[in-house]
C-alpha cells in the first residue's frame, strides 16, 4: 500500500483520503473516500498503471504510459456533485518530455 495523500477533491473544505494499493504487473488500484455523516464513503476506485498521479485543484490527474515513444496518457476524474462520485472526464494523449525528447542526451547516469 502506498502512503496515502490527503485532498479536498468534492469541495466541501475537509480533506479527503486517496490511497493506492500496488498489484501484480505494475498495476495500482486507486481510492478516493470522503467522510458522509462521520462514515468513510468511497468515491474513486479506478484500476491503473501509473507513471504519476497529481491532484490539479480538485482534479485527480493519471498519467500513465502510452504505446508511442514519448508519450502519455493523462486521464482526469473530477468530483460531480449530483452523483457524489469522482467522474471520468476525459482522456488525452499528450507528449511526455524525457530527458531525450528534451535536446539534451543523457548517459545512464543522469549526465549531459
């Protein structure tokens, strides 16, 4: 299990829990609960193989790797306040920088 990260994701001013849990082949199972009447509520359990993950504002952001060299796939979930549940919004493909993609190579040891 990985260290869990507190965020406001449904607006309501209190932080909410976002843990992750690692699984076989590099896969991660990610959670998000908010407290509903003192109990935890589950919002968010997606599955995912995650290079990154960041929360934007209320956002929470995937960035995982795509089969084309140099790119990522940024998948957003975002609190609906009509269901109560984290949505997928949106995906999208966008070029990852990497330290070759960036003009400058590197050896194996990180040096220019």
């Amino acid at each position: 299990m990985r260290k869990p990260v507190y965020s406001d994701l449904t607006g309501d001013g209190r932080d909410d829990l976002i843990v992750g849990i690692d699984m076989e082949d590099h896969f991660l199972s990610l959670r998000a609960y908010t407290l509903v009447k003192g109990e935890p509520t589950r919002v968010l359990s997606t599955i995912a193989q995650p290079s990154s993950i960041e929360v934007a504002g209320r956002d929470l952001i995937v960035w995982e790797p795509w089969t084309t060299p140099h790119y990522a796939l940024r998948s957003v979930y975002t609190w609906n306040s009509q269901t109560h549940y984290m949505d997928f919004r949106r995906y999208e493909i966008r070029r990852a920088e990497t330290p070759a993609s960036s003009g400058t190579q590197r050896d194996h040891k990180g040096r220019p």
